[in-house]
C-alpha cells in the first residue's frame, strides 16, 4: 500500500507528464516560499500557470476539485504573487488545477482544469 507521499508523488509525476505532453515547460515543482507552496509551476508562451495538483482514489468522496477550497485557493494566490515578484516575472498568470485519479496505485485517469479559479483582485 503506498503512503500518502508517494500517492502524492505519482499524481504530481502524473500532472507533470501531462503538461509536457501539452507543450508546457516546468519552471518549478514544489515551489516553496515560507509556508506557501505550489505543486507545479509551468510556462506556456506568454502565460506562467500555477497548478495545484489533486490525486484520490477512485471511490473517494470528496471529488479533488472540492478539496482546493478557499483558503487553499489563497494560499496559491499568495504563493504565485511571491513568485511573480521574487523572480521579476511580468507574463500573464493562470491558476489551474490538474485532478488525478488512481485505484490500486495506478493512475487512471489525469484531468487538466485550465483557469480553475479566479482570484480577488488586490488593491494597494
């Protein structure tokens, strides 16, 4: 039976399979900056895309969309504004969520969710 990390990991190398697949470069994974963190930081032309990635079993309950709730959805936003401003990036900016599924260990099914969310606008 694999622990929670290394369904983790499987659902993260899944995501990242599928992005390259796609044509999307990985600029990070597991981009960490003080308690913040985003599993997948990628690049398709003029866009940096945060993708928080979701792996259940295929008789969960709680789909993995429904798992990235508000205040993890602020926590990327947050995550991904630190990186736009740490590393001087100035492209467009999505945030989507990549769902996977897997039974027994085995991925069956990668789902890609382009702009799952939109977030607040800031002022300052």
């Amino acid at each position: 039976m694999l622990t929670r990390k290394e369904i983790g990991e499987m659902g993260e190398n899944a995501a990242a399979t599928l992005l390259i697949e796609k044509g999307y470069k990985i600029l990070e994974r597991n981009y960490r900056v003080g308690h913040l963190e985003v599993d997948i930081i990628a690049q398709k032309d003029d866009t940096i895309v945060f993708i928080e990635v979701k792996t259940r079993s295929v008789n969960c309950l709680v789909s993995p969309q429904e798992a990235v709730n508000n205040r993890k959805r602020n926590l990327i936003v947050n995550a991904a504004d630190s990186y736009m401003r740490n590393f001087n990036r100035t492209e467009n900016v999505r945030l989507d969520v990549i769902t996977v599924f897997h039974q027994y260990g085995k991925v069956v099914s990668v789902e890609h969710i382009a702009d799952a969310f939109i977030p607040e606008v800031r002022t300052y």
